[in-house]
C-alpha cells in the first residue's frame, strides 16, 4: 500500500486541527461570552462554508490564495513564493473550509460551562482573557477534544477544496481522498481498496473517542 | 468610612429604588421575601448588574455613578462574593478554589482551618457536601482580602443545622474584619442574628412595616417574649 498520500492526510489535518483550535476557541468565546456589533454577521460567514459545497469554496479560496488574490498577494510580499499548489496552501485551505466545524463544537462546550462560574471568576478579579485560560478552557476540555477529532477527520477527508487549491503533487498536495480519486480513474481499484479501507478503522475509533468525551 | 449606595433599577415587576449605608466593620443584613430585588442589588454592588440611575461609593472610591458616566467592572472593586449556591471552580480542589485569588497563601491555611477544611483541601467540590463546599466559597471570598464582602442567600440550599453552625462561623469571622458586609437572606433569624443593621426590602423598596408584621407576636404571646422581640427589633434598626 502506497503510505504517502494517507502520511500526507494526516500531516494536512494535524497541522490544519491544531491551528484551527487555536483560531476557534477565542472566536467560540467572543461568540458565546459578549455581545458586539456585527456578531452576527461574523458568525453567519465563519459557518457560510456549511452551506457552500466544497468544490465553490475551493474555486473562491483558488482566486483568494492566488498570485492576484488577496491572501496570496500578502503570502508573496512577506515570505516570497506562491500559496497554490503547496502543502501550505492547503493547510490555509482547509483551515477556511473546516473553521465551522470547529467553531460550532466548540462553541457548544463553551455554552455548557455554568454563566456562574464567569461571574464568580470576575468577582475574583479576572480579566475576560484571564477567565478564559483559567476557567472556560479548563472546564471545556472534553469538548475541545472532541472538536478537534471531528475537524481532524472533516479534514482528513477534504477533497473539493484540496483539489481545487493543492491540484495533486505527489508527496506534497496529493492526500489520500485525491489519490483514491485517480486510482479510481486510473482503474488501479486494488490501490483505492487499501486506502478506502484505512480510513473506515481511523474514522471508527475516533468518533468512539469522540462519543467517550462528549459523555463526560 | 462606609459604603453609601443610592440604586434605581426597573425590573419587569417594579423599579428598585433604594439607600443604604454601611459602615466599616459592620454587617446589613438585606431581608425580604423571594423575588423583592434583594438580590438585584447586591448584584448591582458587586457590578453584576448595571443601575439605570444612582451612585455608590466605598470610602472614596466611586464604584458607580450615573451621573459621571462612572461604572468600575467587578474586577476593580475588590470585593468578596459568596453566591446563592455552589459556584467553585469543578476542575480546582478544595484548596485551588481558595486559593484562586489570594495573595497570602498562608492567608488559605488559616482560613480552611477555621472552617475545618483542612482535611479536605485536595477533594474537588464535587467530592465534598453542601455545607462544606460554601465553607469553602467563603474562604475563596475571604483569602483575596477583599475590601467589601457581599454574600447572596450564602446559606439557603443546606440544611438548618449546617445552615446554623455556618451563620455562627460566618459571624465569627466577620466581627474580626474591618470591612463592611451585606448579607442578603429571606430568613429573619438569620438577618437577626448576622446583621448589625437589618434592612427590609418589598417589591424593590425598603418596607420596614413588612418587618413589622411578619415579626408580631401572635395572639396571646406572653409578655416576657413580646419585650425580648421589641428589644431584638430595636438593636437590628
């Protein structure tokens, strides 16, 4: 079995899960914990990638990461080199696509955690920043955990979006959904068996876990 | 010196309008029935909650002031608050939760001690009962050293006699501090017995009437009791 490709989709979705935690659960606070102008606006465009099918998100993020593209244009000035056709351009790919799917998890264990221990945490003198290290994180660890299974394995499976900005370059953009895609062209089914079934053990075991912490 | 608060809030019910005072060393006991604005004030005190018009002020300090645009966030007044019920930290054990804010980690020794703690300092809230885990809130509120402590219904969700033993401890403690208290309870005994000043609140307003009638003697009531009541009525005012 050919281990780069399935390497490479999991390279793309640790790197992907980690920043988008990272980038998730601030937004999930300000989201659930304030009240801000424009919350609602910014809430429906961090989630319009659920409404959008993947292959349209791809084609946007394909002009946006571009060489004319505002992203793209940044990329170029401050490190050199173009965002297209790399492994971090699908990273920042598939940070856009997956951003809901970590906000919305996450978002939820914020909701769970008890308005009065917010309250308690400012009467004891923490700033809003301090309360969300020292209280809100703490006491959203499992859910946390499970958003970022379920952003792992949500990228793990991109393909749309991967397609459209990474193409497929062997040890660099071809993850294993888009080499699964070309044995399946090619007709080598053999190759596309031993990588479909890889993912059916991966994905299994991880949303057990996912429904172990969510029980918690 | 003292705390001075003139509040106005409108509720869905009523509007909150109220003065009170209360000096250094000393404890107000806020007594009402359920749902008279007891603990919308308190809040307000704390910063909780936002008055639509008044002032309050500790020493010099101004915590609120509608007219100056004034309104300190309740992490810049410095308070102690021990809420209705359990509000610990779930992930901190008993001693994380006391220790929260303080500064004096010697302070959190002798604060679980008194409240015989000690033995339980690594048990997490939820490993511990009612009576213990507001022993514990108590301590958290304390060990910051706050200069105010505010304390809503503290003890209402235990048992009468954790709920005494707790009330005798608390009173304790607070006649050794310098700082002022404000107690909200709808039990008189206990606004009795903890307040220095008892201060009746119905329907958003202070009402000392209401605290006449429901603290009247009944019928036939001997003398001896109906002078010890009158005695108690006049030392609580």
């Amino acid at each position: 079995m050919e281990l780069l490709p399935l390497y490479l989709s999991a390279k793309l979705a640790t790197v992907a899960t980690l920043i988008l935690i990272g980038i998730a659960a601030p937004l999930a606070y300000l989201l659930t914990n304030f009240t801000w102008p424009g919350k609602s606006f910014v809430e429906a465009l961090v989630n319009l990638p659920i409404a959008l099918p993947p292959t349209v998100i791809g084609f946007y993020l394909l002009f946006l990461l571009g060489p004319k593209g505002f992203v793209g244009t940044v990329w170029e000035n401050l490190f050199g080199g173009t965002l297209l056709f790399t492994f971090t351009g699908i990273v920042i790919a598939s940070i856009f696509y997956s951003l809901p799917f970590a906000i919305q998890p996450i978002k939820a264990s914020f909701e769970k955690v008890d308005p009065r221990l917010k309250e308690s945490a400012y009467v004891l003198g923490l700033s809003p920043t301090a309360t969300f290290f020292r209280v809100i994180i703490p006491n959203s660890v499992h859910g946390i955990a499970a958003a970022a299974i379920l952003v792992f394995l949500h990228t793990m499976g991109a393909f749309g979006v991967v397609l459209m900005v990474g193409g497929s370059i062997a040890g660099e953009t071809r993850v294993a959904s888009i080499a699964i895609y070309e044995a399946v062209e090619s007709m080598q089914y053999e190759k596309a068996w031993a990588l479909s079934l890889a993912f059916i053990p991966i994905g299994y075991g991880f949303l057990l876990l996912v429904n172990r912490l969510t029980r918690k | 010196m003292c705390l001075t608060a003139v509040l106005k809030k409108k509720t869905k019910f009523f509007t909150i309008s109220v003065e009170l005072t209360c000096p250094d060393g000393e404890t107000l006991a806020l007594i009402g029935p359920s749902g008279s604005g007891k603990t919308t004030i308190i809040r307000m005190l704390a910063g909780l909650v936002t008055p639509d018009e008044g002032r309050i002020v500790y020493r010099d300090r101004v915590f609120f002031d509608s007219s100056r645009g004034v309104n300190l966030p309740p992490q810049k007044r410095k308070l102690g608050y021990v809420f209705q019920d359990y509000s610990l930290f779930p992930h901190l054990t008993l001693y994380g939760n006391a220790a929260f804010a303080a500064q004096d980690r010697r302070e959190v020794d002798a604060l679980l001690g008194f409240f015989g703690l000690t033995a339980l300092r690594d048990r997490k809230p939820q490993e511990v009962s009612g009576g213990e885990r507001q022993r514990c809130a108590v301590c958290q509120a304390l060990a910051r050293n706050p200069q105010l402590l505010l304390l809503d219904e503290p003890f209402s969700a235990l048992d009468v006699v954790t709920r005494r033993l707790l009330r005798n401890e608390l009173k304790k403690i607070t006649e050794t501090r310098t700082f002022p208290v404000v107690y909200v309870t709808h039990d008189i005994t206990e606004a009795l017995f903890i307040g220095n000043t008892v201060l009746p609140i119905v329907g958003g307003a202070i009402d000392r009437a209401w605290m006449e009638r429901i603290t009247a003697p009944a019928a036939g009531t001997d003398a001896r009791t109906k002078a010890a009541r009158t005695t108690k009525l006049a030392l609580a005012y």
